[in-house]
C-alpha cells in the first residue's frame, strides 16, 4: 500500500512541476530535469469484513402425542310404545224378523253380537343406535423443525480501479 500512495505522490509532484514551469515559460529539462513517464495502471483495495448470513438447521424433536382414532358403539335401549288391540268389551243382542210388517205369524229371532273396541296396550320394545366413540393411543412420533441461526461469515471485497504510475526515465 506504501508503493501506491508513493506513486500517486510522485504523479502528483511530477504534475506539479509540470505545470509551474509551464506557468514559468521555462523549460522543464533545465529546471527539474527529464519528466517522468506516466504509466497507465490499476490499483487494487481489497477490503475483508465480516457480513451476516442466515443458516437454517433441521433439528429432530422426540415427542409423544395422542393419536385419535374413532370407533363405532351399539346403544341398546328399551322403548315404551302402544299398539292397538281389538278387545270385547261386552255382548249386545240384535233382534231380526222374518217379516217386515209385523204381522203374525212372524219369525223373529234375537243374535248376540260381541261388542269390540280398539284399547291401546303399552308395550316394551327394544331399540338401538350407533355412534362413532373417540378412541386414541399415545404414540411416539419424531418431529423435524428447521431452527435459523445468524452466523457472520467473512466476505472479500476487491475494486480496481485505473491510476497512472510514475516511472522513472531510463538513465542515459
């Protein structure tokens, strides 16, 4: 670095002296001597620092859950119900005649005819239904997670750039 920043001094003071003696009318060889030649090239600055950068991890947990699972169950119930039941209840006589005008000799007889009557009955019947039931068990699962993490990782960083170096003219 200490070659650079002489190099660009002595472009500067070759500069320098450049312009004061054309300033001055005289001529350069008999004031300073022969110019120095000016050499195009690049000057490189490296720069090292450190930047951060993110990484993600994959880190595997152990753990124990609880599976659900479902099952179906019978419910099994009794029903109180009625049905209908034709039922006696008592007898009525009927009365039918041979004839219509009641004339005599008339046939007459007397029928005896059941009465019957609709009764509900209570009955039991049985019944069901079925439902699904919540079921489960433990279970030992492995659980991936990825995890972030800062780092700071170290980073180069080059710029070159165009300068005129000063060289020194050939000795005669």
């Amino acid at each position: 670095m200490d070659r650079r920043l002489r190099a660009v001094a002595s472009v500067a003071s070759a500069t320098f002296a450049l312009a004061s003696s054309l300033a001055s009318g005289h001529e350069t060889e008999d004031a300073a001597g022969p110019l120095p030649l000016l050499t195009p090239t690049i000057v490189e600055y490296r720069w090292t620092f450190l930047a951060p950068q993110w990484i993600v991890e994959a880190r595997k947990y152990d753990t124990r859950v609880f599976v659900p699972t479902t099952r179906p169950k019978r419910i099994e119930y009794d029903v109180l119900d009625f049905e209908f039941e034709s039922r006696t209840i008592g007898r009525v006589p009927e009365f039918s005649c041979k004839y219509l005008d009641w004339t005599l000799p008339d046939e007459c007889t007397t029928t005896w005819r059941n009465v019957v009557v609709e009764v509900p009955v209570p009955v039991k019947r049985h019944d069901y239904f079925e439902v699904d039931v919540l079921d489960g068990s433990w279970q030992d699962r492995q659980v991936t997670i990825d995890v972030p993490r800062l780092v700071w990782k170290e980073e180069r960083l080059l710029v070159s750039l165009p300068a005129l170096a000063v060289r020194a003219p050939p000795s005669p």
